[in-house]
C-alpha cells in the first residue's frame, strides 16, 4: 500500500505478529516490531515451566489466516505453540521486520509532529506514524509482598521464569497459588519432589480438561478433505462459545458448579475433608476456571499435602503458617500470577498535550473497542483492557483487532490522515455499554482475581460474545474519531 504510515508494533507474541501477518497480507510493508526477547512468541516463549500447555484446543488457539495441520494433540505443549509462532515469523516473512532484543520503554506523542517519539532501552529514539502495544496481559510476574521472602535460604522462583538447572529429584517444594498455571506444574513435579507442600489462599473451581493425541489418520484428514480442518474449527469455535453462558446467567452456572466441577472434585477427591478444603464458595467463572483433569489427583498423592492455613511469613528454612507451623522447604516456587490490571506497564506513555496514560487509567484502565484512548491518537492495543476471555481462545479477539487496526490504517492512507482519536463521548458511550454488561456476570460474583482492579473494576474481561466483539469492531465509524489531515 503506498503512503502508508510507519507502524510501530510492541511485542512479537500472538497480538504483534498477527498484525504483522495481516499488515503484510494487505501490502503494507511499513512496519516493525520491536520486542525486549531474544524470540519471537511472547508468553510462549517466556513461559516454560513443566506441563505447559494450553487449555483452549488448537485448531482454535492459532490463526484462522494462518492455518497449522500439524498439532500433535489437542492440547499441545508450550514447544509446539512456540514453534507454530516462529513458523509463522518465517513463512509470512516477518523476520526483517523484527527488532529483538529492543525493548521499548516510553512512547511520547509529539503534537507538533502528530507522530510517536519511542524510547528505546539503549537511550535512542525512533520515530512511527501508528503504535500498537501487543504486549499482552499477562506478561509481568507478580511476586507477593510476603513477610521474610528475602531470608529464604534455598531456591526460590517465580514459575514465569522456571529454573530448569534446579533438579527438584528428592526436594521439600513448597508452591504458593493454586491457579491455572500451578495446577499445570504440579502435577508434573510431584512425582519427582521428596515432599511437596502447595499453599491455597482460595480454592478453584477446577474441570476436566479431555486431552488426546490426534491419531495419523485424523491429522490427514484434517490436512488433505477440503474444508475439515475450517469445520473442525467451527465446531470448537461454538463449543467454546457457548461457555460464556454460565458467566452471564447465574442458573447455568450453578448447574456447571453442582454437574461439572463438583461432579469432577466429587469423583476425583473422596476424602470429605480434603473436599471440603477444595470447594470454592463463589460462583464458578468468577476466577479463572482450572482446566486440568490431573490436578486433584496429584494433590492426593503420597508426599502432596494441601495448606490452607493462611501464610504468616517465609522463613530461611521454610513457611509459617497462621497456626504457628513451619512448612519446611529447600524450595519455593511461587504460582502467584501476574499484573494483569497494570496494561502497557512499564511503559510511559504520554499523548496529546503531555497527557500521561498512567494517570488517565488510575482508577482502572479502559478503551474504546480495547483499542483507543482519548488523547492517544493513533495508539492502538491488541489485547487491551476488557478484551480478555473467561471462555474461549483469545485468538479469536486478536484476530478482530488486527481487521480493525487494518481497517484504520486503510483510512489513514486513503484519506491521507495525519491521525485519529477516539472522542471522550464515544468512549464513556462504550465504557457505560461494557461496564453494565460486567456488572451481570459472574466476575462480579465475590471473589478477588486478576480480572479486577484491588478496588473491584473488571478492567480485563470482554462481558459480551466474540461474535459481538467482531460486529462492534469491524468496521471503524468515522462519527467515533477526531481526525486531522497530513
Ligand atoms: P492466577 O490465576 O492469578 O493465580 C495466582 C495464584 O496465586 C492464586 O491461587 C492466588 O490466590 C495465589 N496468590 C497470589 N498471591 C498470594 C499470596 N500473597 N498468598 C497466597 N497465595 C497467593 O495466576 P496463574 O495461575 O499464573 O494464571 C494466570 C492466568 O494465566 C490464568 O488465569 C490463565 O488465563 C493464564 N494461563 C493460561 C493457561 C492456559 O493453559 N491457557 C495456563 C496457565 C495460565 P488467590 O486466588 O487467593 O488470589
């Protein structure tokens, strides 16, 4: 596409590349991704603790325009999810478009200019025409503030940055956090730890999470009848979709407490007791539902004990409990998640007239479509605020995103716009739709989460179907934007 703007985009994971890939698609070739790793693939690439995978099928975790017949299993690991990305790096020829190694650490809007000023972390500057931040939601690790974490004497880690030259054969292994990414690992490190000791503040609801192979025949077929592999999608796509169902209506999701989770703990975990520690009393959906069908049983296992006792304080040689007991261990791994809620950080952002975005989102981030902020033209974000999904793959969001950026990008050539920027009353408009919405859903229901702001906003989830996020987003309406000529 001739004259088309100079895009900066932040971040080679999922998001950033699959703006590439359509950028490319479309002829525009004025791009570049920047990303502070040595790779491209994002949290996959980051994340590689034992036994990660994903929880949403593949034929659905990938890109429709970019299309794999290769996934060995339903679930595969992080390794074939890492490699699908970097596949696509090559065969879409991104690669001399990449930045690595760079990482971004302030974008500065230059009213005189109508251009981006970013920083990089060697002190040098570039110069874009368009941003967008594709660095995701969960890509900060968070470390609790816990009292004596520093007087640990053995080894400790957050499992974002698994120690793979730790050998855990015979070791205490004390694991603080039950959530989705510690009920991945558990289950692999249990076997091989002379003790485990996983430390749950609050139960989740957990189901099963039907995993297989998929036989040689299957994959050929799935690689060579016309049309399979779309309608293979197509059935996964609504399977998942209908998943948003007991988020939204509270009945359903009762049914899914008593029927599916509880019906999976009940038949997984037969001391009462043991039971009675693992049922959550909040709605299901609330938090992030668990998928792992061999969580509870490597809680049940020999050498696996479950704390519920609230923390009290680390010490060199273990954890102390609220009860006065130690819980001794040589290592620590903490499954505490990530600062979801503090999107685009650390990066200091300012718009027009030296606007700063950390202060425009201190009462919880927002933006219109999770794309655009009032005051922050030509900034775009792919997986922004309330676009995360309780239910199914975030692709699908990603994909709606880099259509409508596209679109945007269109515009801006066509009609040789210097920029465009979300009015404040198209933004409080949507604010008001999306925040209603949340206020129905189970999200709501009681519970802390990544989801929420400490002061209970949900800044991270989308409260409608992917289906409506793909009406509202595809085609960008011009009574939304403020614009100015080049
Ligand atoms: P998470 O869901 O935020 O879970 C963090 C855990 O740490 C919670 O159990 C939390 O307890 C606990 N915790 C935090 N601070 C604590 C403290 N001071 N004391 C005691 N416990 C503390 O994090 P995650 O498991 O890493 O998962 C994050 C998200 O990543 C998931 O929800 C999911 O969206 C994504 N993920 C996806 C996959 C996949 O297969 N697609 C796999 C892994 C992760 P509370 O509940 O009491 O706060």
């Amino acid at each position: 596409m001739a004259n088309s703007p100079r895009i900066a985009i932040i971040g080679a994971g999922f998001g950033g590349l699959g703006m590439a890939i359509r950028l490319k698609g479309a002829g525009v070739e004025s791009f570049t991704v920047y990303d502070g790793a040595e790779d491209v693939g994002g949290t996959w690439l980051a994340n590689t603790y034992p036994g990660l995978s994903c929880d949403v099928p593949s034929y659905l975790y990938s890109f429709s325009f970019a299309p794999s017949t290769r996934w060995s299993r339903r679930y595969p690991e992080q390794a074939e999810i890492l490699a699908y990305l970097r596949r696509c790096a090559g065969s879409y020829g991104l690669r001399p478009h990449l930045r690595l190694n760079t990482e971004v650490t302030a974008a500065r809007f230059e009213d005189g200019t109508g251009t981006w000023r970013l920083t990089l972390a060697d002190g040098t500057e570039q110069e874009a025409d368009v941003v967008v931040f594709a660095t995701g939601q969960l890509s900060r690790p968070l470390l609790p503030d816990i009292p004596g974490a520093g007087e640990f004497a053995g080894t400790a880690f957050h499992s974002a940055w698994w120690r793979h030259d730790h050998d855990l054969t015979g070791r205490s292994v004390a694991v603080i956090g039950n959530g989705s990414t510690a009920a991945q690992f558990v289950p692999r490190i249990a076997p091989a730890a002379g003790k485990l000791t996983t430390f749950q503040r609050t139960p989740s609801w957990v189901v099963p999470k039907n995993d297989f192979p998929y036989r040689p025949w299957a994959r050929r077929l799935l690689r060579y009848v016309p049309g399979l592999r779309r309608a293979y999608r197509w059935s996964l796509f609504w399977r998942q979709e209908v998943m948003m169902l007991p988020i939204v209506f509270p009945a359903l999701g009762r049914i899914a407490e008593r029927r599916w989770a509880g019906a999976f703990l009940r038949e997984e975990v037969r001391d009462p007791e043991l039971r009675r520690r693992l049922t959550p009393d909040y709605p299901i959906g609330c938090k992030r539902v668990v998928i792992a069908g061999d969580y509870y049983a490597a809680l049940t296992r020999p050498g696996v004990e479950l704390v519920t006792e609230p923390i009290e304080r680390i010490t060199p040689t273990g954890i102390r409990t609220a009860d006065g007991r130690l819980h001794e261990a040589d290592t620590l791994i903490y499954a505490t998640g990530f600062r979801a809620t503090e999107f685009l950080a650390p990066v200091e952002v300012t718009g027009r007239g030296g606007r700063k975005l950390a202060e425009t989102w201190s009462d919880g981030a927002f933006a219109f479509l999770g794309m655009m902020v009032p005051g922050f033209p030509n900034l775009f974000m792919m997986y922004g605020p309330n676009t995360n999904l309780g239910h199914s793959s975030i692709v699908l969001m990603l994909e709606h995103q880099a259509e409508h950026i596209l679109r945007c990008v269109r515009l801006m050539t066509r009609h040789r716009l210097a920029w465009m920027d979300v009015r404040e009353e198209a933004m409080a408009a949507y604010d008001r739709l999306v925040q209603e919405a949340l206020s129905r859903t189970s999200w709501q229901g009681g519970c802390t989460s990544w989801y929420k702001t400490a002061s209970g906003r949900v800044t991270n989830n989308w409260p409608f179907s992917t289906v409506r996020y793909g009406r509202m987003t595809r085609r960008p309406r011009p009574e939304h934007y403020h614009v100015k000529a080049r």
